[in-house]
C-alpha cells in the first residue's frame, strides 16, 4: 500500500498507509493523524483538511479543480502548494508523497 508522510505544525512526522484510491484526508482520519479535522468529510466544503504538498510531489497530482481552488480561498496561510487533502487520491505514484499541515490549523 502506497505510505503517506504527515508532518504537523510540531514537525513531528507520522507514516501511514493508505489504500489505493482513498483521499489523503481518509488516511490522516483513519489514522488518527492530528491537524486535519475534515469537518465536511470529503465534500470540498469546509478547508479544514488544508495540507502543503512537497514541492517534489506537486508535479505529480492532478491540478486544482475550481471547487478546490475556491475552497482553499477559506483556509488560513494558504500557500503556492496548498491543496485540501480530501481531493488527493492515493495510487501508487504518490507513494511516499509527503505533506505537512499549516500551523493554523
Ligand atoms: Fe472538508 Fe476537505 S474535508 S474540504
């Protein structure tokens, strides 16, 4: 299973694994992994699972759609590689994909 690398406003760093095709947001969630609160579950509604994507990884991910872009205009200390975690599916590309979460929130 593809592994995904959570750091926290702390800098501490926890690895998960995540089954192929569930979000980013449904790993953090599942595993307890704190900073990303998904108050919508998944709906592109509330910003709350707001992570910054490694640079390296960025290249890798599908862009933005505008229900996205304009979701994250809600978030706090969004970034040029912000993305909301719930609209990032895992697969085996992305295995390793490290993310981090803004101190915020
Ligand atoms: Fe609400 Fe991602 S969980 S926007």
């Amino acid at each position: 299973m593809p592994k995904i690398l959570f750091t926290d406003s702390t800098g501490t760093t926890r690895e998960v694994e995540a089954k192929k095709g569930m979000s980013i947001m449904e790993a953090a969630v599942q595993n307890m992994v704190p900073e990303i609160d998904a108050d919508c579950g998944g709906a592109c509604a509330c910003a709350t699972c707001h992570v910054y994507v490694a640079e390296s990884w960025l290249g890798k991910l599908k862009p933005k759609d505008d229900m996205e872009d304009s979701m994250l205009d809600f978030a706090e200390d969004v970034q040029d590689n912000s993305r909301l975690s719930c609209q990032i599916l895992v697969n085996d590309d992305l295995d390793g994909i490290e993310v981090s979460t803004p101190e915020a929130q």
